[in-house]
DNA sequence: TTTCGTGTAACTTTTTAAGTAACAAGAATA
DNA sequence: TATTCTTGTTACTTAAAAAGTTACACGAAA
C-alpha cells in the first residue's frame, strides 16, 4: 500500500503552529508548506485535536497547541495518528496444525512488540520542542553558509 | 497499501526448513503451513538464496539453510527481504523556502533513524536458533495443556 | 451580506504487496 | 526414455490503505 506520512506531517503541523504563532495559519497556508492538500490537513487537524494536542475553532484560522511543547512528545503524536498499531507485521493465518505455524504468532509477537517498544521509547524521549529548537539551528546553518 | 508479512512469511520458511529437516520440503508443503500459495514461498525463497541464507536446488524439493541457525539474527532475515529502508516514513515533498518545511526532513530524519536502530538492535540479537526453539517449547506447553 | 475558512463526507487515484496462472527446464523414477 | 514432480520466473489480477479531489453546510469576521 501507500505508505503513511502521517506521523511526519502531524510533526510538522505542530512545528508550524508554534512557529508561525501569531499569523493567520490557515489549512491552506499549512498545506503550502507541507506540499499536500488543505483538506489532508484538515483531516490530520481533525485527529490532534481528538488526541487534545491543538485547539481550533470552526470557521477561525487560528489552531493552537494544546500543551507546551516540552510537554508533547513524538510518542503522543505517533499514538494519536498511527494509534498503538504493530510496527512490524505478523501473519496472522498460520496453519494452526503445524508446529511452526501453530506457535510463530506468538513467538514472533513477542519479539516485534519488543523491537516497537525500543523504538518508540526513543520517541517518548523526544519533545516537539526538540524538533522545534533544531529545526530553527538547521535554519540558522542555513542562513550561515548562505552569508559565506 | 496491503502491509508486508515478508519478514513474518520468511523466518516462518527459515524455521520450517530447520525443524523438519529431513522430510520433503516442497514449496506447496511450506505454503499449507503459511497458507499461502506456492509461488510466495519461492518468491520469498528465492530473495533468501540471494542473500545467502539458504540453499536451493531448481527441480528439487531440498532447500537447506547456508549457515546454522545460531549464526542467521532476526536482523539478517529483515534486511533480506525488507532491505535498510526507512522504517517510519519521511514525507520527502515539503516546502523548501519555508522554515518548517525547509529543515524538518533532516531533522526528523535522524529521529527516526535512531528510533529504527533501537528497534534494529533488538533483531540482531535474537537469532533463527533463539526462534525455533521458542516454536518447540511452545509446541510442548501446548500438548501438556490438551493432555492435562 | 459577503468573504473566508473549518469540518466532514463521498469518491477517485496511487501505491505496494499478495494472489493467480502459466510455463520452460531440472531432477528423480518407473 | 517417458512420466511426474518441482523449481524459478514472468505476467497479470486483486486487495488494501492512504493520499488526493470535489463538494458543501455552517461558523466567524469584516
């Protein structure tokens, strides 16, 4: 299937609207920088504000993060637009008669749900604030090697 | 898009060939216990002699494993079949002349590296010997459960 | 009251993998 | 040697999930 940019374009949504904080930000504008459609944004919107990660009103361009950055974690935004899915994927028809078939799921589960738990344990150590900070140094590297 | 049970379908085909070594391991007879079809199995087969994980002989229903299971990691199996890429997906078309979209993909890029080889790490120590005998120990809890 | 924007539904397109059919050619055997 | 089984491979179809698109009721603000 296609793959999922969820995760990254809810990232971004939330850097938007604690970077451009005082501005109109509009789904159309926030679509402009994601390179995706207003209505892919409205959906994602849809989603973090059920998770209680932005606050918007209707008819208004005026989402709001819910919470500090220091407080939201890529985890949170990971659970509320993958929810708490396999990372890693299971077959879960097995022929049930055969050794290996009758006893893989479970074996195997065990170790994907332990490789997913050191994964998102990393995310729950990073903040939004994180990503906000080094995306605005990456910015200023920027500018720099520009000047020079 | 349908979600890949690759990884899954083959360590299966890995442990299946181990555990019953001496029988005759067609294609078909490996599909019935991942019930799937024959031409999954070597399709997959076929990326596992690639890799050098098994052995195959064209007309003859014999593949055997190229090293010991101690020495094949769930990470050899992964990489076989999935390849290194990414495991949580960047959005690669963002606004280059806006901040956000400017910087995020490298940013969260090395996120989601270092999140993957957390993950990765926990596949490269659990082995396809760790694997078959979880299946055994398994099988026996199970008959000692029916016969009690 | 006009304009802009959100929230949401319905539908289409895209993407990727699994499933299916077909077949040439190797291996084993009666 | 003829038959049967099986692999390796190609080409095509189906399935599933997400993004993209269109449309529109309704809220907000000037």
């Amino acid at each position: 299937m296609r793959v999922s940019t969820r995760f990254s374009d809810s990232i971004h949504i939330l850097a938007f609207i604690d970077i451009y904080d005082q501005k109109k930000l509009s789904s159309e504008i926030i679509a402009s920088s994601i390179e995706t459609s207003p209505v892919v944004v409205r959906r994602l919107m849809g989603v973090l504000r059920e998770n209680n990660l932005i606050a918007t009103k209707k008819g208004t361009a005026e989402p709001r993060l819910s919470k500090s950055p220091k407080d939201i974690t890529l985890l949170d935004v990971y659970l509320a637009v993958e929810g708490d899915k396999q990372l890693f994927t299971l077959d879960t028809s097995t022929n049930p008669d055969c050794i290996v078939g009758g006893n893989i799921q479970k074996v195997l589960g065990a170790y994907y749900e332990d490789a997913k738990m050191a994964a998102l344990r990393k995310f729950n150590n990073i903040s939004l604030q994180d990503v906000i900070e080094t995306i605005l140094v990456e910015q200023k590297a920027k500018e720099h090697r520009i000047n020079n």
